[in-house]
C-alpha cells in the first residue's frame, strides 16, 4: 500500500513542479550567485596566500581577498532572491492543498477539515520549502565547490571526490527504507499518544472498573510497537551517520593524510588551505543539512501529504472505537443482583439480571468502612480519619459536606481508585481493592463518557450479554434519557460526543450504570449538569432498583432530602443519621441547609450547595446572593458547564461572616 501512495504523490508532485517551469528557472538563476560564492570561499584564499601574502605581496593578497568579500556579498544578495523564488514555489502548493482539504470537508463532512487546514496544511507548506531550500543549497553548493577544487589542482578532486560519491550513494541507498521506518515510527508515535490521550483522563474511572490489566496490555502493545519502531529507525540512522562521516568528514581526514604527497606533486599551499575551506565550509555543511532534512522532514512530509490529499485507508472521524475510558467499562462494571425495572413513569419491562447472590457474602452489607484514614501525603492533614460506616443493601446515602471536606475521596476509596493509609473497605462483604468489589459496585463520575459508537452500543456497554431493546428502551425511560433517545433518532443512531451537552452525555451515562449489574451505584457529581427534575428522576430510578444500593455525593439540598441516609463530611469529623435527625444535631448540616435555601416557586430553580470554605466561595452565582461585592463565586471545577436553570435563582447563596 506504501508503494503506490508513494508513487502517486511522487506523480503528483512532479506534475506541479512541470507546471512551474518559470518559478524553477528563476531559482536556479539565482542559485548561480550561491554557486560564485562557494566558488570563491577555497579559490580566492588559495589565490590571496599563492600569488599574495606568501610572495610578499599582500596588496595582491588583500585584492583576492576583497573579490572574496564581495563574492559572499553577491551570494547573499541571491541567497535573499532564492527565498522569494521559493516563496512563489510554495505558496500554490499550500493554496492546492487547501482546496484539496475544503473540497474533501465538503464532500465527506468531515469534522477534522478544519484540523487539516489550519495545523497539516501548514507543516507541510513549511517542510516542503525547507526541503526545497536544503536540496537546492546541496545541489549549487556542491557545483561550486567541486568546480573549485578541479581548479585549484585535479588530485584535490581525486581525494575529496570519491569519499564524497560514496557517502552521498549510501544515504541515497538508505533514504527509502529510512523514509518507511521514519514513517512508522510516526504512525506509532501518534498511536500511542493518542491512546494516552484517551486513558489519562479516565484513569480513576479504568481502577473503578478494575480494567486496569486490560488497559495496560493495550497500552503495552502500543508502547512496544512505538519502541520496535525507534529501534529499527535507530538502525538505519546509524548508515545515515556514516553516510555524512564518510562523505563530510573522511575528505578532510584524507586531505591532512595527503597534504606531503600533493605539496610534493605541484599542488600549493594555497591549493590545500583552499581545498580544505570548501570542505569545512561548504561541503560538509551542505551534506550535513541534506541528510537530516531528507532523512527527517522528507517522510514527515509524506505522511502529511498523504493525510491531507485522501490517501489514507480509513476515516479517522467516523464511527471510532470507543475509548479507553469506555474500553475500561467506565461508569461501571457488572451488577450481580436481580431486579426489575424501577417503578417509573414508562413501560414496566423486566431488566434480566443475574441471580441474586445466597452465599454468606450475599447477606453481607453492600458497604463498610472499618477505621479508614487517608491523607494525600505523608505531611498532609488526613482527608478522611477513622470513619467508620455501614451501609445495608437498599440504602440509599446522600454524601454532603463544603468543598474539600473529602466526598469524592470517599467515593474514590470505596471506588478503589484510592488505598486507606489504614482501614478496611469492603463492597458486598470483598475486600476492596479485589475482583470481587469490582463487579459490585458502579462509579458515574461528574465528567461522562460517551463514545462514538451508537446509542444502543453506549447504553449496554457494560453488559456482557446481549441486551434486548426494551430494556434498553425501558432503561432509557426509567433514567429520563428516552427524550435525548428520540432526538437523536432511536437506540441505532449514532453519537457524536462532541455534539452533545454535558447534561446528556451525563443521561447516557446514568443510563449505562443502570443497565449494569454492580448493585452498588456510586453517583460522584453525576447529575451536576442536570436541571432539578432530570436529577430526581435519575436518583430515584436508581433508589428503586429491588437489592440495589445508592451512594450520591449530594449538590443539592433536595437530593438530601430524598435519600433515607445522610452523611455530613467535614474533614475528620463526620456525622450520620436522617435529615431531621441532622437537622436537631449537627450545625454544619443545618448550616448547609441554611446555604442550600430552597428557590422562590416561581423562580423554578434551586441553587446548587454553597462551597462555604476558608474563602467564602459560593457554587454559583444568583441575582440574590448575599454580599458586599467582595464575595467570590466559584464556577464548579475549571472546565465545568454550569447547569442550566442554576442562574435563575433569586435566592440567597450563602452568608458573609
């Protein structure tokens, strides 16, 4: 396949440059002045010490000198002209490729025409003219350097000449195989930062699912193919370095060697030191330049060619696997109970699960902490201190507390993405880190995953069976995302993650948790860029799962209200019990409340938990918040989406003082 794309390109090319004879004839004629000027770098010093300064003349020797001068000053002058003629070759060839990319974007819709025209189209327009520039210094300078030597003395060229014949054949015999595995290493190198690219951001979501051996091997492959790559590519970068050793720098070795043999056979002292300037000063340089420019930029440049003319075999934008994220089974694993459909508005479809465990595991609690502690370092305050919790099945627990007072590090050590600095957690009566934990409980963090694959691929991701569609139909409904489901075109469309919000995208990923069967649901932020009603609707469709377990790290006093548990987190003091219990006992909690105050009706709107830190920062700005214009307003974590329908509050967001 590499063959021909080659050739083609090779076709192509030539056809662009035959059609700008004109351009190609102007450079050339002023490449001729950069051709005088090496010509009089070794001719005009041999000539000032022969027939100047070594005769007692240095008149003559300054006037050879001043030629010299005036040579170099010629050859920049038409060094300058080159850059203009250059400019006049490839500038059209850019214009070319961008209408060969706007007319492709246009013809195929493809999302990442304005990728190709603003960053390929540009490294291409700049390699090609370096290559350009490169190839034709090599060319006239060589001219100009060889044409002194033969004039300057015949043996001078009989012992620069063949080194440098042989070192040039050996690059050219290795630009091909080096130009491939150039390109391979390219391909590779690109692989893998583009699968890292899509792990790193959900590594904490791979150690929830307990994928982190399936990902490893993934990215293993990758790596090892990148370094076999740099292997075979170091390999053949050895030849090109001996090719500029032996073409570059083996004739000045041999002129040194000869010096005795070619004075003693009429060749003059100013021949040598003239022989020995065209070497270090223009041979060498020129050949130096050739090798890196051609043996590098040469097979960037076809790579990119190839991408931007068509050539490439497969759409990078159509329908991509999903991620590494989703590969990991992000927002969940596998459920174990068995249960129907939650009672929700919606057909009542049964969802199949697997039978219910009997074993003494099965009538474990389907979560406790024993005396965990954690703390980010060794000189860090403890986030979580000597917790102690117990959660039956069927709980549902809402997590509160002000920013940093550790909700999601709770959520990550019960997650396994955290390890206690001393503690037990077990999930369903599994230690945790274990397999056993791993398929019992399911993490949906506040960023979802969705990839590019259709809406029915998404939703049973996590399921090692075939899913029917009603269930997931009946899924769909029970978590709010049937709407989303009919704008998008039914369970078969497919999905475009960029294309939706980060409300949706969170629908889709509640409804992927659901249809999993980890009867533990982890709900960290997950509903955040829902309005109120969508968030009710998910977080009670998940409360009603028979045997299923709830754990919502709460920004809403609502969604406190609804669980039957509440756990108020404040660094290392914690309280439990049910919200009218806190209310009577825990002040943070009737202070949160006091924060969480519930929006006039016919606002319809309820703001979201105010952080109350150190800093007085509030969750979300309102028309109502309290303050004397120095209070400051948070906009969730950098990057977030603020939710719609959080602004229309008119109410108080928090207090001062």
């Amino acid at each position: 396949m590499t063959l021909p794309i080659a050739t083609g390109l090779t076709a192509r090319g030539l056809r662009f440059l035959l059609a700008r004879r004109r351009v190609l004839l102007r450079l050339t004629a002023w490449s001729v002045l950069e051709t005088g000027q090496t010509f009089l770098i070794g001719y005009g010093p041999a000539r000032a010490l022969d027939e100047g300064f070594l005769r007692g003349r240095a008149d003559i020797g300054l006037l050879w000198l001043a030629v010299t001068g005036i040579g170099v000053l010629l050859g920049a002058y038409g060094t300058a002209r080159v850059y203009a003629a250059v400019a006049a070759l490839v500038e059209p060839f850019r214009d070319r490729l961008v209408e060969r990319v706007v007319s492709r974007g246009v013809r195929t819709g493809d999302a990442g025409s304005l990728s190709g025209l603003t960053q390929q189209v540009e490294i291409a327009r700049d390699t090609f003219a370096g290559l350009v520039m490169v190839s034709r210094s090599f060319v006239f300078t060589s001219a100009g350097a060889l044409a002194g030597l033969f004039t300057l003395a015949p043996a001078l060229l009989l012992v620069v000449g063949p080194p440098l014949a042989v070192g040039i054949a050996l690059f050219a015999a290795t630009l091909r195989p080096l130009a491939r595995r150039q390109e391979t290493f390219l391909v590779a190198d690109e692989a893998l930062a583009g699968d890292l690219g899509t792990v790193c951001p959900g590594l904490r979501d791979i150690t929830a699912t307990g994928a982190e051996a399936h990902i490893a091997a993934g990215t293993g492959e990758r790596v090892e193919a990148e370094l076999r790559a740099a292997r075979a590519l170091a390999h053949w970068g050895v030849l090109r370095v001996a090719s500029l050793t032996i073409g570059g720098q083996l004739p000045l070795v041999l002129l040194l060697a000869t010096a005795p043999w070619l004075l003693g056979h009429g060749v003059s002292t100013g021949a040598l030191v003239g022989a020995l300037a065209y070497v270090t000063q223009s041979l060498l340089p020129a050949l130096r330049n050739l090798i890196h420019g051609l043996g590098t930029s040469g097979s960037r440049l076809t790579v990119v060619l190839r991408r931007l003319t068509g050539t490439d075999t497969a759409d990078h934008h159509d329908a991509a696997p999903p991620g590494a994220a989703a590969r990991a089974g992000i927002d969940g694993t596998t459920r174990t109970d068995g249960s129907t459909a939650p009672a929700t508005a919606g057909p009542r479809v049964p969802i199949r699960r697997p039978s219910p465990d009997r074993s003494a595991e099965g009538a474990a609690p389907a979560l406790s902490l024993a005396s965990v502690t954690f703390a980010y370092g060794p000189a860090s305050a403890p986030v979580v201190q000597d917790l102690d919790l117990v959660l039956p099945r069927g709980v549902h627990l809402a997590v509160v507390g002000p920013s940093g007072a550790g909700k999601s590090t709770l959520t990550a050590l019960v997650a396994g993405l955290l390890s206690p600095s001393c503690g037990t957690v077990r999930v369903g009566g599994h230690p945790v880190p274990g397999p056993g934990a791993v398929a019992g409980r399911v993490l949906i963090p506040q960023e979802a995953y969705v990839f590019g694959g259709t809406l029915a691929e998404n939703l049973a991701y996590l399921r090692p069976d075939p899913v029917p569609e009603e269930e997931l139909l009946a899924a769909a409904e029970a978590v709010g995302l049937a709407p989303l489901a009919g704008r998008l075109g039914g369970l078969d469309a497919r999905v475009d993650p960029t294309a939706l919000s980060a409300g949706e995208r969170q629908l889709v990923a509640l409804t992927r948790a659901y249809l999993s069967y980890a009867p533990l649901a982890l709900l960290d932020e997950a509903t955040c860029h829902l309005d109120p009603g969508a968030e009710e609707r998910a977080e009670r469709a998940f409360a009603a799962r028979p045997g299923g377990t709830l754990v919502v790290v709460a920004h809403r006093i609502s969604s406190a209200r609804r669980a039957g548990r509440v756990l108020v987190m404040d660094g290392r003091s914690t309280a439990y019990g049910g919200h009218e219990e806190l209310m009577r006992s825990c002040a943070l909690y009737r202070d949160l409340v006091g924060s969480w105050a519930p929006a006039p009706a016919r606002r319809g709107s309820e703001p979201a938990l105010a952080l109350r830190d150190a800093y007085r920062v509030d969750a979300v700005a309102g028309p109502g918040l309290a303050g004397d214009g120095r209070h400051v307003v948070a906009h969730r974590s950098v990057g977030q989406v603020q939710a719609p329908g959080d602004l229309r509050d008119g109410g108080s967001l928090g207090r001062e003082g």
